[in-house]
C-alpha cells in the first residue's frame, strides 16, 4: 500500500473528499515498480486559490521514489477535476520513471522470443 498523506490549506476535509483523494492517489501504486514500493510514499496538498474571478482549487500531488521526486500541480475552479488530472500527469511521469529505472528483465524475454523466431 502507497503511504499516503493528505493536507488541506484552506479547505476542511471531510470524509468524501478524503476518500476520493486516497482512491485516485492511491491508485497510482499499481504504476510504482515493485522493488520501490516499500520506501514510496506520497504528499498530496489540496489547497483554496483565491483569484479574482472565483475561487480555484489547487491539487499538488508530491511522490518520494529511489533516486527521484516526482512533482505535480493542478489549478481548475473543481477540486475534484483537480485531483483527477493531477493523477493522470503523476501517472504519465511515474511510466517514464519506471520505463528508465525498471528492471531489464522483460525486454530481455522479448529479445529471446524474437531471437528465438528469426533464428527458425
């Protein structure tokens, strides 16, 4: 399970918005390669951005991995719509992060097979 800590800035959180955060966040585990899954952890901040048109909501969603910290900020008028495409950007950048430090094991398997079918 991704260790996982919500704050709130301005916002009082209650249970809903607690539980859709640990349900999108946490979600994001899946994407995590599985020897950093012990040492990750995740800092997500919901904040209240005053503008001059009307309130915005700002998701910044902060993932400590090995030899990396990864960083993701979201500003949009939902905090809901804020959390969701937050988690998206830290799941687009948690594929690079573990297309580059994964291990090498699966594309060896797929350079035997195809070493396997053009040697027949």
């Amino acid at each position: 399970m991704l260790k996982l800590t919500i704050e709130g800035v301005h916002i009082n959180l209650d249970g809903d918005l607690e539980k859709y955060a640990n349900k999108k966040i946490g979600g994001l585990e899946k994407y995590v390669p599985k020897r950093a899954r012990e040492s990750a952890h995740a800092e997500v901040i919901l904040k209240r951005v005053p503008s001059k048109d009307k309130n915005k909501f700002c998701c910044e969603i902060t993932l400590h991995l090995p030899h990396e910290i990864l960083n993701c900020k979201e500003t949009t008028q939902h905090l809901y719509a804020a959390i969701d495409v937050a988690s998206a950007k830290a799941r687009h950048q948690l594929q690079k992060y573990k297309d580059e430090h994964g291990t090498p094991r699966l594309y060896r398997r797929l350079f035997d097979r195809r070493s396997r079918q053009t040697q027949e």
